[in-house]
C-alpha cells in the first residue's frame, strides 16, 4: 500500500521548485513579446470569429508589426549584453 507521508506532502513544495531569480528576470524581460504574441494571438481569433475584413486585416497586421518590433528588440538587448553576464 502505497502512503503519502508528510515528507512527501512537504517537498511536493520544496523551495528548489520555485523558478530562480535568474528566471524570474528572464520571464521579466521577454514580457513585452509575450503580450505582444498574446494581442497577435487575439487579433487572429477575432477574424476567424466572423467574415474577414479590412479593420481585421489591419488590426492583425498592427500585432504583427508590434512582435517582430519586440522581437527585435529583445534580441538587440540580449545581443548587447557580454557573454559574461555583467553589464
């Protein structure tokens, strides 16, 4: 029979499972691409929820150009940084 003790039940929540400062940063900084991918994303759904038309066109066309200026500039700014990681 297998038990659950309360071992197992306090390292289900060990501190080693939480993302580390290094990630947090790292989520921190790709954040604008994410929002940008999401309004890409949601711009995309709300022309396929009705017939196609110029506002849609465009408003996806907007989130396009908003992702790739994000994804420029994120790769700009971590091509910046030295492979040493110090500023």
């Amino acid at each position: 029979m297998n038990e659950i003790t309360v071992l197992d039940a306090v390292t289900a929540f060990a501190d080693f499972m939480e993302p580390t400062d290094a990630e947090l940063t790292a989520i921190e900084r790709e954040m604008p691409l994410i929002l940008a991918d999401v309004d890409l994303v949601d711009a995309q759904i709300a022309a396929m929820d009705h017939a196609p038309n110029d506002i849609d066109a465009r408003r996806i066309r907007r989130a396009l150009a908003r992702v790739l200026a994000e994804r420029a500039r994120l790769t700009n700014r971590t091509a910046a940084v030295p492979a040493g990681g110090a500023a």
